[in-house]
C-alpha cells in the first residue's frame, strides 16, 4: 500500500510540474516566436523605388527569416490610394509601414500616430515636426556634385533646364539648390515645370528647344515617364544629366547617384532595431547614403555623340 501512496503521489507531482510548465508557457509570451506584420507602401514603379524596396525586402529577411511577413502595395503615383493603403495598413495594425517615398511617407504619417513608419526614397524629411512614430533614410545626392558634373561632361554649356514635377516637394526643393551651384559656376538655369504626367512630352520639348543641356532631379514622375522624355530629347539631341541611375538609364547620358537598393537594406536595419530590440522612432536619426558612383548610359552617350571621361560606371 505505502508503495501505491508513493506512486500516486510521484505522479500528482509530475503532473503538477506538467501545469506550472504549461502555464508558464502560456503566460510568458516570450517563449513563442513572433511574426511580425510589415505593410510596404511605395507611391509609384520605377527602378529607384522598386530597388529601395527590393533591398528591404531582402535584409530583413535575411534578418528575420519566415518571421517577417510583407504586404507590399503600390500606389500607382495616385495620393489618394496612398492614403487608403496607409489607413489599411493601420487598421490590419501592422508592426511596421515601410513607407517608400515622400507622399507614402506623408500618408502613413496621417493614417497613425502609433505605428512605427520608416520611410526611404525621401530626400528631405522637412514635413516631420510633431510626428514621434517616423524615422527613414534619404535619398539626398551631392546637388554640388551633380552641377559639377555637368561642366565637366559638357564644358561649353551656357544654359541647363531643369524639367521636374511642380507637385513634388523633393523636387523643388532640389530645384532650389541645384540653381544657387549653377549659378555659381556662371550657368544660366531655366526651370520647366510639368504639373503631371500629361504635361511631360511638350514641356520636355520646350526644354530641349531652349537649352544646351537638362538636368532632372530624383524625380518620381520623371521617373515614371523616362521614355516619353527620351523620345524628345534624344531626337533633339539634347543630353540629360539625372539625379539617379533609374532615370539615366531611360533618358540620361550621367549620373552621380547613390544606391537604391543599398539604401533599403539600410532601411531594413532600422526596421529591425524597432520590432526587435524596441528602439523607438523618434531616437533615430535620419541615415543617408554613404556612397555615390558616377554612371553613365552608354547607348544614350554613344548616341548623342558624347565622350565619357575615366572615372565613370556604366549602367547594366
């Protein structure tokens, strides 16, 4: 009998070892691996845009492996899709909107207050003020650099248009400051806004009509449409100089530009400090480029009849 007791009560042990187990598991949401929800919003396909996302894409999987989980939608250069993408993202609640560029940015910024946004594709976070939940990288060139580079291809240049999108803050704010180094250098500077993407055709015609060279900025628009524009000012013979290697390798001859795709793995390592290690938003610090390449279009430059200096990168 005494040995029945033993057993009895051996096994009442174990089985209140067996509960305190699973009640620990149960209450410590520690012990069982997260998932966490990521909602991309990028504003328009273009190269530069498709790269950043490409490279966040592929770091935080590599960080976190299957258990990261994305929804990526794209807005389609439309603000008001921008807007509905963001407000879903915030009613799904997901862990974390990448947001790639400036109107996603915008969007998200107005669909939550709580949700952690990291932007990229950004070249001035000057809309921030208030906001404890953003944080990103930008995509911020060397507009000194740029406006060098166009002398140093085409030294008897006397007058460059700037043809961009009047809509898009980050372009006029390029616009701006691309102008003063211009003008330093005793360049004239024409500016040729387009309002939209209907305008871009006759507007890069005027440009091509009136100046020796054009200079488009990190522009999404322009980016969208570079073979509308290449059909203009490559007849006219006209060079282009952009901002980054996704419009020059539709209708430029150079460019000094970053990587893209290096600047959403950049993102990405500011995603997983967020939902991993819990560093909040707003105690990180805008990240930029590290590095710019000097790249030229190859075929655009043998048509156009331009000679490429040493130093330079061709575009694949």
């Amino acid at each position: 009998m005494k040995t029945k007791k033993k057993l009895v009560v051996l096994a009442v042990f174990v089985c209140l070892i067996v509960i305190a187990a699973v009640a620990v598991v149960l209450l410590n949401p520690g012990t069982k691996e997260k998932t966490y929800n990521v909602g991309i919003l990028q504003f328009v396909q273009h190269d530069a845009l498709d790269q950043a996302t490409k490279g966040f894409q592929d770091t935080l999987t590599a960080k976190l492996g299957d258990k990261v989980k994305f929804d990526v939608q794209n807005a389609s250069g439309d603000t008001a899709n921008c807007s509905t993408i963001a407000t879903t993202f915030a009613s799904n609640g997901v862990d974390l909107i990448m947001a790639n560029a400036t109107p996603a940015v915008q969007s998200a910024m107005s669909a939550t207050a709580d949700i952690p946004v990291v932007g990229t594709s950004v070249t001035v976070y000057n809309f921030l003020e208030g906001a404890t939940n953003v944080t990103g990288t930008s995509d911020l060139a060397p507009l000194d650099g740029q406006a060098n580079m166009i002398l140093e291809l085409f030294p008897d240049t006397k007058t460059v248009g700037i043809l961009y999108c009047s809509a898009e803050a980050n372009s006029v704010y390029q616009v701006q400051e691309v102008s003063k180094y211009l003008a330093a250098l005793n360049v004239d500077v024409k500016e040729f806004p387009f309002a939209d993407s209907n305008d871009v055709a006759s507007v890069a015609q005027m440009a091509s009509d009136e100046v020796d060279v054009i200079y488009i900025p990190t522009d999404n628009t322009a980016a969208a449409y570079t073979e509308t524009i290449a059909n203009v000012v490559l007849p006219a013979k006209v060079p282009v100089v952009a901002g980054e290697s996704g419009i020059c390798s539709g209708c430029g001859v150079a460019t000094l530009s970053i990587s893209y795709y290096d600047l959403g793995c950049a993102t990405a390592e500011m995603a997983y400090d967020i939902l991993v290690n819990g560093t909040k938003p707003a105690d990180m610090e805008i990240k930029y480029a590290p590095q710019f390449t000097k790249m030229y279009n190859a075929a655009n430059a043998a048509e156009l009849g331009v000679t490429i200096p040493e130093g330079y990168t061709a575009i694949e």
